[in-house]
C-alpha cells in the first residue's frame, strides 16, 4: 500500500532539517527565543543555525537575519519563537521564502477560544498553501537525536542530544513529554525523536508516528495520545508501524468518566470514544499502558533486548517464592509458561538435589555457593529445554562487589552463546552492573513481575507482527443504501446481498398472499408489519408471533393491518412480511451491530444477547474493515466466550460461520463509510458447529 | 475478644529478647554461627550475648560458654547455628536451660522429605512440651529494630538495626524477605520487624502477624505468604490487626494455575483455595499487592502518611494530561474524584485563567513563573474544596535545585497547616527533597499513578476499620447432623429452622395423602421422590413438574413411587414430597453455597444461576460466618450486580432478603463448622424488593 495520507518527504525537512532559522532568537540563551539556539550550539547540529532578530547583528556568536526571507542558502526548518502578534507576519514571511518546516512554541490559539481558533485555522490556510509542515502552535517542539537537532526551548528537554537511541516518542501534551525525557535521562536511556505536537494545527500525531514507523534509527514507538483529528490518517500511520515491525507502546487516557471529564477540559483534540481506541490498539498490536512507568519500561526493553520467536518461556530463579509470583504474572500476560522436558528436569536434580525443575527452574540460594549454576542452568534451558525466551530472578547476585564481574562475563556469554533468544532479568543491581548487562542486550529490572511484564509485552508484538495482514482492501460501494431508517426487508436484503445469512421472508399484500406465503415455509411463521413510519413494531400490535395454520395467518394479515392503520393511519404500509419462526434449540443468541465513530468510521461489535451485552457490559468492538482471523480473535475476547464453546454437554457454537459474518459485516460497513449511521442484528442466532448461523431481525439506519 | 491461639507472652520472649544465646557460635563473622555474634554485636543489642561452642572459651572478644545450660542468668533466645545431627542435643539443652524462644537456621528437616519431617515433629514436641517458642526450623531468622536485635545469618539483612522503623515484614520465604530488607535499605526506610518463619514447626505466620498487630512500634505489616497451617489462628490475627488499625499489605502467592502448581512445589505449607484468601483479605481489609514494588509501595506510603478521612479526593496538576491520567487511576481504584464547588473553581480561574478547574485542578506550567502557584492552590482546595487528601502531581518542581528550598518549605507548611489532609504527591524529585518532604509525612513518588494507588490503598484501610466489627460471634451447634447426603425434605427443614426462607412441603406416603397435601397449596404443584439412596432424582424419574389437578397428583404419586422402586429396588422411600410450583416472574435466580475449605472452615459463595456461575465464573465468596453489611458487600461484588438492580425496568431485587439469608447461612455454617462438607441452595429466588427470597431445592452434604 502506498502512503497515501502520511506525506513522508515534507514530513523529513521538518522533522529531519539540513538548517534551521530561529525567528525570534535571543541572545539570552534563558529565553525562550534564546534556548532553542543554545540547544541547537550546544548539540553540535551540524547544518547552518540562523538566528532571525531584527534587533541584533549577532546572536550567541552566530551571524543574525533580520528577516528570514534575507537568507539566502534554503531554510528547510524554522523555529518560531515570537510573541502571538507577530506570528502571522513570520509565517507569510517563512511561506515567502519557501522554508520546509515550522515549529512554532508561540501559544494563544485554538486552545484558549474561538478568536484564537480562527486565527490558527488562518495561519493553516497560510502553510498548506505554502507546502510547509507545520508543528504546532502551543508546542513544546521536536528532538531529533541523531541528527543532533533540538527544537526546543523547554528547560526539561535539555538533555544530551547525540545519535545512538532507539525510542521515538511523540507526545500530545509537552509537559508529558517533558517527564518522558526526564525519566530516560535518569534512566541512561537514549532516546531517537522526542515529538511534542502541541494544537496540530497541520502535522498531528498520526504524522509523526508515520515518520517513526518509517525512520531507521527508531526501533520503539512510545505514544501519548488523548484523541486524533484524522481516523483514516492515524489508520494509516498504524498499518506503517506494524508492516514495518515498529512496536508501539500507547498510553490513552481517559478511560474512566472522571478521566474522560479532564481529558475533555484539557484538550482541543476530538476524541473517539475510548472503547475504540481500545478496539485499534488490538487490532494493531499496539501495547497499551496504564502507568508512566509501564509505558517506559516495555519501550526501553524493546529498544534493549530483542522479540521472543513464540510464548514459551523458561522461568529461572534463585527464590522459590519469586518463582511462584514470575509464574502468575508471565501466565495473567499471555506468556506459556510450559513445563521443562523430564530428562532436562532430572539433569537439574543432579545438580541441586532440592531443586524446583519443572518451570520454573528454582536453583535455589545454592547459586551463593556454585556461581556458575545459574549461567548453567539457563544454558540446559535454552539448550535442551525447547524454550525462546528465559526470565530471571538473580536476587543479590547482581548486587555483589565480589561477584560482579563474573556475573556481567556469564551474562555477556549467554547471549553470545544464545543469539535468538530473549532475555529479560530482575533483582537487585548495583547502576554499573545493569548498563553492561544491559549493553548486552538484556534488560535489567529490579521488580520480579516488571521482567515478566516486559517479556509478556515483546512476545505480544512479535504475535501482531507475524499475523496476516488482517484489515482486506475495501473500496467504496457503487449502489447508495435508502436514506435515514430501512424497513426490516430493506435491511435484510441489503446485509444478504453482503453474504451475511439472514432469516427469508415473503412480502405480501394481501391476507391470500400471506398464507401462500406462510405455505412456501415449514412449521410456524410470524407476521409483521413493514412500513418506514412503524419503528416500534410490537408496540402497536404489528407482530404476530407463531402461526402455524391458515386461518391464524389470515387473522394475523388482517389484525395487523388494522392495528398499522389506528396506530398510523397516513403511515405508507408496504404489506406484511411473513417469515419461519426460527428454532433456536441449540443455538446460542448473539447480537452483531455496527455504529460509526466520529473519528475512525464505522466500528463492529459482537456480544451475547441480554444482560451480557446490558448488564455485564460483555462485548468488544473492532474498527471495519478486518478480516476472518481478526474477527476470530475478537469472538474470544468476550468473558462468555465459553458459552459458546458449549456448556454442560452442549454442542460448541458454529465459530466459523461467526467469524465469516463478523468479517462480511465489517466489509459491508466499511464500503459504506460515513453513510451508516447504525446496524443491528439481534438475534443472531449462532448454530452448533456446521449448521451455521443466521440473523432474525435487522436494523440498519443511515445517514439521512 | 481474648486472644485464645496466639499467646502474646510467649512470643515476646522469641521476638523481644532481653537476652541471646548463639549456640554453635564461631569466631569468623563470615561464618553461620559467626554472623549473628557479629550482627548483635554492631547493632549494639544491649541485653547480654552468650556465644555457646565448647571448644573455644571466647568468640568474637565475648566469653563463650560449652553449653547453654552453663549459663548462670536466664536466656530469653537461643539462636541455633548447629549442623542436622547436632540440633536435637542443642534443642534438649534449650529445653533443660528454660529459654523462651528458639531461632532455628539448621535445614534438612521437613523440606527435604518423610525423615526430615518425622524428626521435625520430634523437635516440636520437645519445644511445646518445654513452653519453648520456636522460629524454623530452616528459616533466615528475626530482626527486632527497636531492640537492636538480629537474629539472623543471611548476609540479605546485612542491614542498619536501629529504632525509628515503623514497618513489620513477615514472609513465609526467606529470598524474598532478604530481597524486601535490601530494598528497604535502598530506599533509606526503617523497618520496625523482619520475621522470616522457615518451616513453621511451632511459630507460624499467624503467631507473627499476631504478635506485630499489638507491637507499638508497627504501625503497617507487611506480609509474604504462600499458605497457612492454622486456618482459626490465621483469623485471630487478622481480627488482631483490624482491632489494633493495623493496615496489612499481602502478596498471596499462587493466583493462576501455573504459580500454584509452582507453589505447590516450592512449600510444604498446606495451601487453601486462592479465592479463599482473597475472600479473607476483603473480609479483614488486607491489602493484597501483585508485585513487589506494589506490596513495598503502600507499606512504604502508610508507614509516612495518614489515611485519609474519607474517599473524597482533590487532585492537582501542573500538566494536563497527567491529571486525566491520576483521575482514571484515583477512580479505578475507588476514590471520589467530587468536581470542586464552584466557587473555589471561579477563585482559581482568576490566578490562571486557562487552568482546568473542576478536578484535577490543572494549574499548567504557570507554576514555573509563580513558585507559590501550587501551595495556595493546595490551601484552597483544602479549606474550601472539602477534600480530605490531595493526590498532586508537582513536574519537575522537585528536581529543580533553584526551587527545591522553597519547595521543601511550602510542604512541610502544608502539612502544618492542614494536619488532618492526608497527601501524596509525585514527579521529579532529587533524594534530599523526597527524604525531606517524607520526613513531614507525605509519600514521594516518581509515577502519578503509584501516588493515586497509594492512596487508594490508604482510603481502603480507612473504610475496613470504620465497618462495624463483621464478624458475628457464633457459638458451635447444640444439634448434631445426619451423616452423608442428607434428603431434600431433611436440608429444607434444617436450614428452614436457620431462619433461611424455604419452599414449604409436605411428605406423603400415598397417593391420597399427596392430594391432601396439593390442595393445601394454591396453584400447582411438584411431587418429588424423596430416599437418600437416590441423588439424581430426575434422571430416574423421580420429578414431576406442574401438576394441577387431583388426578395429575395422583398418577405422579404413583409413577414416581413405580420409577422409584425400578431405579433402585433396595432404597428405602420415605415418601414423596409435595411443593407448590413457586412463581419465578420478576425474581432473580441466584446461588447460595457453602464449601469446606480444609484451613479456614466453611466458606460461603454467592452468585447468579446458571451460565454466570459455570461460564463467566461471577461468583464471590466470604469466610463464615459474617454479618448482614458484610453480606451486602459481597452482593455487591459480583459483576451481574445491575440484574440485581433490575434491568429494563424491571424492579430492583430484594437485597435486604438476600443479605440476610447470606448472613444466616454463613452463622449456620459456622455453627456446624467442619461438620459441613457443602450446601447448595439452587435456585435461591430473590423476589422483587419487599417480597423477600426463597429457596426452592436444597442439597447438604456432611461429613459422614
């Protein structure tokens, strides 16, 4: 797929300048004019830095423009750093002299009412007309570590700025950004791209996580996200960022109402509702955290170490107990904590009588009296245990002066020895100890669980990374559905065209017709009323449920025309539809809808029928397009995904029919885009497996 | 209540010496009997230290003694260092000597299999016969901080013993307590215990928790446990702890399948069902940690702060998106993120006009040009918000060297000012300002959401001690059981007369009789066979359902009897019981049980019928017996808890009934205590509210 939203060459002069021009720089290297020139010395950016002052001859040594439409060499990044007035003036002069990229600091738009918000949409006008990127307003600017730029002028991004990280960061909120930056300093951590996006009056976040995904130096993506302007853009920046194996690690607040209402008053950004982005992380293999901390901890372990090849890992330790709580956390996140071969575990027992051998390996404190145990016992693991990946619990080894060296040695061998596997440790390490290790590529942690965690995260992105591509091409549909609310036959007939199967039905006009009708079906039908101005069907009498002769169809036919015609007497009544009464002997209920999101389009949601979907909140969602496979991981997303399995002896439910409906469902919905405002089918009754399924009733609504 | 199973006495001789003896005690501080002469000796223990070795008359410059019996003046503890063959002689002279209490290094014993155990019973019996409290054997030993006194050779809690600590850790792993000291260390935190319990011959982890729960130096335990001996011992120590205010942060090991097949492996302790203990820790307010960082966090956080009045909580913020982030997390975990009135949010729109003002209140990096931005703003919210605790996030205020003086002065004011307010606060911060602002008694943390889930934590403890004591006093049954599976007629009459609400019957021995009987009741009615040899009643035949006129009554009487006697020739009828068919229109079907748990007695679970139980596994479960609030809690607990509520407009269950019955069946249960192998009342009807509840089956089993 080309990139056909995601303008990567414009993005590269913005975020990836050969020069840059400070407007508004100060010779105060305190100021915010001043900083962005002082970052940019002290770096070492090795392009032309021009500073543009009308005031001064001279900038912190360097030679200053008046204006930087007097530069004469191209500008391909400038950096605004003037009071809200002379804003505008800046940028038409920067679209003058064709500069690649702005990054304006400068505040006082769209995030403090209505006159702001139009001049930014002004200023938009400018740039997009220009051909410039634009960062920004209100941001807090950009970093690019390897190519020693920082765009910048808040003091918590004054950090170290040289080449060799592998964490891309991109951030909506600059303080956020700021904390980021702060931690991976304390942390020794270096960092690729530090991307704070401010307003996005031009380039939003779905921009520069395409960068990233694109971006060689870039191994991680951690995003900070409170909501997106343009769903099909950061659809797009996704798909980059998973067929470039580019493992995104998100934090999206708002996931309770509280944090939905500060969300809300914090920012300008429209956001989605938070199921959905949930729905996308999935669908991504995007890793959502919950803490700062988490969000760091697996983007720095995948910088550090490398993707487990499958989920079976071999849990080492030094402490039963550790042992025990490694276990639970690898198991809770996914991991396949599966029990070492007999011969390996009796090979263990020879060594350490007392032994835990079948996984975890516990080698017990004895390790304090043989130091090479455990670098032993992981080789056996690696070796002959059948295992791609190994946690260790080291507890103080990591932590003696005495034994320091020989443990970095053992640590550096194992990995020399085992180039394909993934490693991850905890206990306690003095800082010298946890760089080398982690030089050789294995991160160190001090918490048991966060080793666990780390690993479980790594295998989930090398699962969504080996995946199929599971979102098929859909192109817009040719024929336009009916305007506002379809009939039950409308709805019906246009989701089995989709292929989705649907219960059959007869439209009669007449009381002969309908028992003609009702005889063309075996057993008992249902009569109902179809016209566009009856929505509530039963309410008014216009459902008759079990017929099952002649007469009770006539009956039904002439009763229910009557009842339409009280109820809604300048109603235009299509006829009566007859149809089987379905047996659901056997069958589990289940309700497959579709609503359109804001942002992304529409969104499938599957979920049992009843108090599943009402009490228990028991559904998941997906956005459209995707295809069987996707649709078949997300049917077991639900927590009554047993029920279907069949319970108490019954029959397992028919999962592929499910997953094909769920998947032609999200086909149809996305061929039809914006126009569907709505879709139901409730009953879909699911049969036991071979015997497929079929939806009872439908309910589709579209944008009138 | 009187401590019955854990005598206090007696462990202050084992836990708070005033004198020690070291019975196999070297001169080489390195060496096992070497390092606790030494550990007492640097932490200037100051009762006398006894080294016993008979063949050297002085250790580490103090008089040795050859056996303990030589010692003139009484010995409190005896800390055995001695090799397997020697312990039973040192534990005889312990004896013959009168010590208090025994610390017992020396492994090999029911760790290692069958002979290690027998011997270690061997022991046992010497100890409790001599009134001698031990610890181990095969522990890592006691450290009493106050008391300066380390009973201990594990170069682990090689740490500074020394008054001040306020903190308890019991752990059932010797690894991991070493781990938890070191970390301690590394925080610069004091503890007030370390306790680790070895093989539990005599002292086990209820006896410690006991004992900390009444120590006035302990103000927070923390406590590692796999699994407990004494399920009754176990319960006074928790009641101990609530009685006393005593928080109590747990890791329970062993929640998936996988950790407890690995601690299955790794203890010899007899393990109750995880839910069991999760039920034990709702009950008594313990706080359960799934990691260690977690457990260290909150133990750390009640240790230097208050718990908060109520759960009301003011969130403050210097950046936007770490408030949404605190406020998910604050309401994820309970606390009550109440908007600020009005007027105070009108107050502090006029400081900073784009702060967000609800809660959090986001002062924005606004605070970087006026440092007394955030105090003032904290002062408001606490005099006129009406907020009991403030969660605040400060940025980078706290690692900003220009501010930190001013900073550290503005908390150590706020505490002063607001002594009630309980407080924590995150972000940047050097060590001496986060040891500096502890000191005045507010938690530091790096990560905003670790601050929320202290004081979620915190809010928790405060509830669990403000509920009325909720365990009723329950005295055993006067009235003995049938054995074995008792007849539905026999399990509705006994819990009838436990004030439980049963279907009325009548047991007839003709076919007349059960018409009699029918026409007592209004409507239609059941006839069931009732014989205890036979279980499954409708696969034989032995049910009828919705018989509504004499003759119905009469042809089931005798089908039922004839089914019956086929089934089973040799059972011995009793007749057959008449029921009236109960309406079950507007009730909610649910599930009352009982089950044995081997440790801790009768355990009662509830839960909505069917597929809720088997498939979705939405069932909670209490320890018997609890009280009607605690009942309520648990009702509450499950996640069907809206069908309760009523759905779709349905009336709202009858709580009030249901609480009850819970609470009854728990006292029953409790009264009958072991003699219960497991009740199932299924389905258990719960009416619409004011209607009450009803049982219509019953089946209890006991022990035969």
């Amino acid at each position: 797929m080309t990139a056909e939203l995601i303008d990567l060459p414009s993005l590269s002069r913005l975020f990836a300048p050969r020069s840059v021009a400070v407007i508004g720089a100060s010779s105060d290297p305190m100021r915010i004019g001043g900083r962005p020139v002082s970052f940019l010395k002290s770096a070492a950016f090795d392009g032309p830095i021009y500073p543009v002052n009308p005031k001064a001859p001279e900038i912190q040594g360097l030679h200053a423009f008046a204006n930087v439409r007097d530069i004469a060499d191209p500008v391909d990044l400038a950096i605004l750093a003037v009071p809200g007035p002379a804003v505008r003036g800046a940028v038409e002069d920067c679209a003058a002299k064709g500069v690649g990229g702005i990054v304006m600091f400068s505040a006082g738009f769209a995030e403090v009412g209505e006159e702001g918000r139009a001049e930014q949409e002004y200023l938009k006008g400018i740039v997009q007309d220009a051909g410039i990127r634009m960062m920004g307003p209100n941001c807090m600017g950009v970093i690019n570590f390897p190519a020693r730029m920082a765009a910048t002028f808040h003091p918590a991004f004054d950090v170290d700025v040289r080449p060799g990280g592998k964490i891309g960061l991109v951030s909506q909120s600059g303080a956020f950004g700021g904390l980021c930056t702060w931690m991976a300093r304390k942390r020794g951590i270096l960092m690729s791209h530090v991307m704070t996006t401010g307003n996005e009056a031009d380039v939003e976040v779905a921009d520069c996580l395409g960068f990233l995904a694109n971006d060689p130096d870039t191994e991680v993506i951690l995003l900070y996200i409170e909501g997106c302007r343009d769903g099909p853009k950061m659809l797009e920046a996704l798909e980059m960022a998973r067929r470039n194996e580019k493992p995104i690690v998100a934090i999206k607040l708002g996931r309770t109402d509280a944090g939905a209402e500060a969300a809300a008053s914090h920012t300008s950004a429209l956001a989605g509702a938070d199921t959905v982005y949930d729905a996308l992380f999935k669908q991504f293999g995007v890793y959502r955290a919950s803490s700062i901390e988490e969000f760091f901890d697996i983007g720095c372990a995948v910088a550090i170490g490398k993707l487990p090849k499958s989920d079976r890992v071999g849990l080492i330790t030094v402490s039963g107990g550790v042992g025990v709580l490694m276990a639970d956390d690898a198991t809770m996140r996914g991991l396949d904590v599966a029990e070492m071969p007999k011969a390996v575990q009796a090979k263990v027992k020879e060594w350490v009588p007392f032994a835990g051998v079948r996984n975890p390996l516990d080698i017990t404190g004895q390790v304090l009296n043989d130091p090479t145990l455990l670098q032993r016992a992981i080789g056996l693991m690696l070796d002959e245990g059948g295992y791609d990946s190994i946690v260790a619990f080291q507890g103080s080894v990591g932590a003696n002066p005495e034994r320091e060296a020989v443990n970095m040695k053992f640590w550096q061998d194992i990995v020399k020895d085992a180039q394909d596997a993934a490693i991850t440790i905890s206990g306690m390490s003095s800082p010298e100890y946890k760089q080398v290790i982690e030089g050789a590529g294995i991160p160190v942690f001090e918490e048991p669980t966060h080793a666990t965690r780390a690993l479980g995260a790594m295998a989930g992105f090398r699962r969504a990374f080996a995946q199929d591509f599971n979102r098929p091409k859909v192109g817009a549909s040719a024929t336009a559905l009916t305007k506002g609310t379809l009939t039950e036959v409308e709805a019906l007939d246009v989701l089995s065209q989709a292929d989705l199967p649907t219960v059959p039905y007869r439209l009669t006009k007449s009381a002969d017709a309908a028992v003609a009708a009702a005889a063309e079906f075996d057993g008992p039908v249902v009569a109902k009323v179809v016209s566009r101005a009856i929505t509530h069907k039963t309410d008014i009498g216009g459902v008759r449920l079990g017929l099952s002769d002649d007469d009770a169809v006539r009956d039904a036919y002439d009763g229910i025309m009557a009842a339409a015609t009280k109820a809604a007497p300048d109603a235009d009544i299509e006829g009566i539809m007859i149809a089987p009464m379905i047996d659901n002997d056997g069958a589990v209920e289940t309700i497959l809808g579709v609503h359109r999101d804001p942002i992304f389009g529409p969104v499938v949601m599957f979920g049992l029928g009843g108090i599943f979907v009402e009490a228990l909140k028991d559904v998941v969602f997906r956005v459209a397009p995707f295809d069987r496979d996707e649709a078949n991981r997300m049917i077991r997303e639900i927590r009554a995904f047993p029920v279907l399995e069949g319970l108490r002896g019954a029959p397992p439910a028919d999962l592929e029919a499910l997953a094909t409906a769920l998947a032609a469902l999200s086909s149809f919905a996305a061929a039809h885009g914006d126009a569907i405002e709505t879709i139901d089918m409730n009953p879909f009754l699911v049969r036991p497996a071979g015997q497929g399924a079929i939806a009872l009733d439908a309910v589709l609504v579209t944008k009138s």
